[in-house]
C-alpha cells in the first residue's frame, strides 16, 4: 500500500479527535499497512455538510482514498451512504459485500450496515461501521485489495 494516501473521515455528532476511537484505530492499521494518511477530519452527521467534505478531500491532489467510520447504521441521522453515493462517479459494490458477508459470522448486525464504496475521480471512498471493532474487522477484509484498487483507479492496468 506504499502508494496509498488516504484521508480519514469520522461522521459523528458527539465525537472529537481526543475521543475519536475508531480513526485512531483506522490510522492505526492504514499506517500499518504501509499507507501514509495525509488528513483526518471529524464532521456531523450533516448530509449536505458530509457531501461537501466528501467532495472537496476526494479531489485533492494528495488523496486516493478516503475511509469514512460512521453514520452507516439505520439511525435518523446516519447519512454516509448517501452522502457518498451523490459524491461517487462508480460505486464498487464487492468491497460493501465483502465486509457485511465476511462480518456476518462474528455479528448479525453488520447486515444493518448500509456502508457503500466507490470512485470519485481517482480517489476510493469506503465506508465503514462506527465501532472500533468493526473497523478492524473490516478493514483486515479490505487491506489485501486496497493498493490494486488504488492503482487501477489511476490507471495503471498493468498485471
């Protein structure tokens, strides 16, 4: 993942970077994987505000990956997934239903996930749960794919 440069997007109303578990644990595992995070951002769970976040990160010059944690549930104020899917030119739906299958044996909620992934540009947005542990489980699902994802996405189709 050495050319990965991702942005880590939290959707909250209550959290702060001081208290912000699951981008530390996300920051934690992308670093680890070799991927330089070039931003974190915590932001409500506003639609329009999250789109226009979504937005303006995934346009930058140092950004090709954006993982939002957050806002993906059935609660009234979860709003990621559709956040996301206005901002998208291509969604990439194996990479949602590889986290909610591959979840599903560890909890039967991770079916109430509504989290989406996709392209904007040449940069991939994925969605992940809120939980700290969800993000863990689904990022281990995501980290084999993520660097050929990045690159395909920038064009180069080379095997």
């Amino acid at each position: 993942m050495n050319s990965v440069k991702a942005f880590i997007i939290t959707v909250s109303d209550t959290r702060a970077l001081d208290n912000d578990m699951s981008g530390d644990k996300l920051a934690e595992l992308l670093i680890g994987a070799g991927a330089e995070v070039t931003g974190r951002l915590i932001v409500s769970d506003d639609l329009d505000g999250l789109q226009s976040t979504l937005r303006s990160v995934a346009d930058r010059e140092d950004v090709n990956l954006i993982v939002t944690t957050g806002g993906t549930g059935l609660a009234p104020r979860d709003n990621t997934p559709e956040a996301t899917k206005a901002v998208i030119d291509k969604e990439a739906p194996g990479l949602a239903e590889s986290m909610r299958r591959e979840t599903y044996g560890k909890t039967p909620l991770s079916m109430l996930s509504r989290g989406i992934c996709g392209v904007r540009g040449e940069t991939l947005i994925i969605n992940l749960p809120g939980s700290p542990n969800a993000v863990q489980e689904c990022f281990e699902i995501l980290r084999p794919v993520i660097g050929h994802a990045v690159k395909l996405i920038s064009g180069d189709t080379e095997h």
